[in-house]
C-alpha cells in the first residue's frame, strides 16, 4: 500500500503563489471586476459575466500540482490524465516536469515507490486508486469536494439497494469515478444517462417494460457490467456528473419520479425513488450568472472561453446559444481577425473557422464568460485581442 496519501497539499502556498500568479491571474481581469464587469475600448463594449473562470475545486487542485512539484523536486511526477479540462494549465503542468499517464509518451510508465502521482479534480476510478496504491505510489489527492459529495450519496445508494442513475457523460473521468463508486459497494449497480433522449427511453422501459435485449443494446456500455434493466430499475437514486447542465439535470429527475411513480404509485416512490441535488455549486453560479447577464444587456454576440472537452463551458455556451450569436474557443488563438474565428458550434463536435462574426463598424457590445477550468489569464488575452480587433 502507498506510504502517503496528501488531500491537504503541502503547506507551500506561498512558496508558489507567485508562480500562479503569473501563469494565471490577470490584471486586466482584476480592472474589470472593478469597473462592475465592464470594459470599453472604442467602438467595443465587453460585458463580463459576475461567475466565470477558475472555481475554488479548479484553484485548489492546480495549486496543489505546483506544490508538490516543488515538495518533490527530484522525483518523477505524474498526473493520472488531464488535472482540469483547459489545454492551457495542462500545457504549464508539462513545462514543470509533470507528466501524463493518460499520454502516449507515458503508455510504457508504471509507477512505483518513490513515485508521485497526482489524481484530478475528477477524482479516478476506485480501481485506478487501489492499483495505485498497490505499487507503492506517493498520492496527491486534488478531488473536488463537490465530486465527493456525489460519490457519498452514490455509496449510499449502492449500501441501500439502489441503482445510481448518473446524469453525465460516460467517457467523461468524473462519471466513469462516479459510477465505480458504485460498484465498489456489493451489489451496486450504475446507469449513465446523457440527455432528455436517453432519459425517456428508460422511463419508458420503467412504466411500460420492453425488450431487454434491446434496452442493453442501447445502453450496454453505459451500464454496470450484468445490468438487468428489469431488477435494477425497480429501485433508483438519482446522481450527476457536477457539471452537467442543471436544468437538465432537475427535468431528468423528475422523469424519472413520474415513471415510477406511474408504475409503482405514489404511495411507493420513497421505498423506490431517491434524488439528491448534485450540481457543483461554482456550475451553478456561473450558468445563473451567464443568464443575468443575457437578460440585463442588449449583446451582439456571445464570447464563452475553455477547453472543447470541459462540460461545463459546453453547458454554458448552450444556454448563450438559445438566445443569439455564441462563439465556444478554447483560447485568444481562435480570434483570427475581425473577420474569421475558430470556434466549436455547439450543435457540433467539430471545430470550424467562420466568417463574418465581428460587426465590421458601429458600437459593438460583446457578452463574455468562461468555464471553471479558464484562468483569468486567458480572458484578459481574449479581450485585448477583442480591442484591437474591434478598434483595428
């Protein structure tokens, strides 16, 4: 077993503060916020949305790598896979010497005593960790506290007899975690359901029952292994993958609360049914935050900052793109010129470059926001590159 496992970082806080501080803080940001999330440039406007960024689970994690980079600094390092979904910070990670296991370069690695391996703010799979400990790694454990949260309900589920049906995505790290917590339990058993889609499909087999061959046809992969959908549908908890979009997340729910209540009666949903709120707080702020903005000004476009594999900045540039133009970049590189953009729509898995998305004269007014793995570093990049486009 693992000599150490490290859930509290270091106590070398300020021995990296600065170093944080210039790879991710941004002075213009910081005006920003003081100028009441406004920014003006000429012609250009730029309304910052009151959440975005970097969440305390996302701060907390990233300062942890950079101190035990430090703590250990003759040791080989490593990261499990991407600590946060945003190409940047994982970029800064590898300039420190840590290096990925998740990566080609690292497919031969197997570490081992004297060996650091810091786990995500995902969490990893329960099995993942025990193999881990079983080669003697020293851990530095950065799992969100949110993430944790889901995991204890999920537990509890599995203790209970109820199947956990997980609201996310089934390749993401945080819900494949998720789901082995529930397997880790005897008997526990999982269901990944991604969308409103999915959702009616299973509450249609509750109330009405179908074809099992059929139902394990379509959600085989996203199911513990020996899923039964006629047993382990007749009791469920309901979970999420934390950055998941919450409106979603409530609908689904609820779905599912009616299917059982339709086939077991309402008399029986407490001995059959159980859900429990999720949602990370910091993703909820920022898509609350993100809506008020939408509402309190009259925006041309939307501008949403973050990696394309980060949920929750897929999520908020959902909920922009219901109500005008919205542009998904992952950095200030996607902003060609005043003419063309790179950009990931949100009806499509692939990034496109476009024409025609700034104004080309007149005031324009810009609605901006970003994911809870964006360092205000990128954001302040992206709006001087806005000013002199706009102003150019």
């Amino acid at each position: 077993m693992a000599d150490l496992i490290f859930r509290k970082g270091f106590a070398l806080g300020p021995e990296v503060a600065g170093e944080l501080a210039a790879d991710y803080h941004s002075g213009l940001v910081q005006d920003i916020k003081a100028a009441g999330f406004r920014f003006e440039r000429g012609r250009l406007t730029v309304h910052l949305a009151h959440e975005f960024g970097f969440c305390y689970g996302v701060d907390r994690a990233i300062d942890y790598a950079y101190q035990a980079r430090r703590r250990f600094p003759d040791q080989a390092v490593y990261l499990t896979g991407e600590i946060i979904h945003n190409p940047s910070v994982n970029q800064n990670l590898r300039r420190l010497g840590i290096r990925f296991l998740s990566e080609p370069d690292c497919s031969a690695a197997t570490p081992g005593p004297g060996d650091v391996v810091i786990l995500p703010a995902f969490g990893v799979p329960v099995e993942l960790l025990a193999e881990l400990q079983r080669q003697g790694c020293t851990l530095v454990d950065t799992t969100c506290g949110s993430v944790l949260n889901v995991w204890k309900n999920v537990r509890r589920y599995a203790a209970d007899g109820f199947t956990s049906v997980i609201h996310g995505k089934i390749h993401h790290e945080e819900t494949q975690a998720t789901a082995s917590q529930a397997t880790d339990q005897p008997g526990g058993r999982y269901l990944v359901v991604l969308n409103r889609a999915e959702a009616t499909a299973v509450c249609g087999y509750i109330e009405r029952g179908g074809d099992r061959r059929v139902f394990l046809e379509r959600f085989g992969p996203a199911a513990s292994a020996g899923f039964d959908p006629d047993r382990d549908l007749a009791r469920i908890g309901l979970a999420n993958q934390t950055t998941m979009l919450m409106s979603e997340s409530l609908e689904i729910a609820e779905m599912f609360r009616q299917a059982m209540a339709a086939r077991y009666g309402d008399a029986s949903l407490a001995e059959r049914f159980r859900a429990f709120e999720t949602i990370c707080s910091a993703t909820q702020d920022r898509q609350d935050a993100v809506v008020t903005l939408l509402d309190a000004h009259r925006l041309d476009l939307m501008l949403v900052i973050g990696g394309y594999n980060s949920s929750n900045t897929t999520n908020l540039a959902k909920i922009c793109a219901r109500r005008l133009p919205t542009y998904h970049i992952a950095d200030v590189t996607a902003l060609i010129s005043g003419a063309t953009i790179r950009h990931r729509p949100v009806a499509g898995p692939d990034e496109m470059v476009e024409p025609g998305w700034l104004p080309s004269s007149g005031p324009v007014v810009i609605g901006m926001t970003a994911g809870a793995s964006t360092p205000d570093h990128i954001v302040g990049l992206v709006v001087e590159r806005l000013a002199d486009l706009a102003n150019g």
